[in-house]
C-alpha cells in the first residue's frame, strides 16, 4: 500500500494575498466557502499554533497532513 498526502495552504503566504481571493484557493466539501468561513478556518488554525490550514483531520504540531494509507 502506498501513502497519500493532503497539500495544505501556508497561512503566512495566505495573509500576504488579497482577502476577496482567499474563497477561490479552496473547496469545502466541492463548493467554495464563503470570506468568513476561510477567515474562521485561519483563526481556528492559528490558534491551534498551525502554520498551515489543516487540510484534513490527520495533521501534525504544524497543521501539515501526516499522510493516509491508500487502500487497494
């Protein structure tokens, strides 16, 4: 079995792009989130000391995804 790896967006490069264009980086459950929920979702990372928006519910100290086992 091989792993894959959830990429996950830097919230430090994030801060550095226009607001307006932070719905259009992501998909939240195949529909694109609203301003508020991304700007909830970097308050909930950072508070958790993330360095990283978590990309799923396997992440390490950082936020990164720590990998999941591919199934046959």
């Amino acid at each position: 079995m091989a792993n894959y790896y959830h990429v996950a967006q830097n919230i430090e490069a994030l801060m550095k792009c226009r607001p307006e264009s932070w719905p259009q980086r992501f998909l939240i459950d195949g529909r694109r989130p609203t301003l508020r929920e991304v700007q909830r979702a970097v308050v909930l990372a950072l508070n958790k000391g993330f360095k990283v928006l978590p990309p799923c519910d396997n992440v390490d100290d950082n936020g990164m995804c720590k990998g999941h086992e591919e199934e046959a």
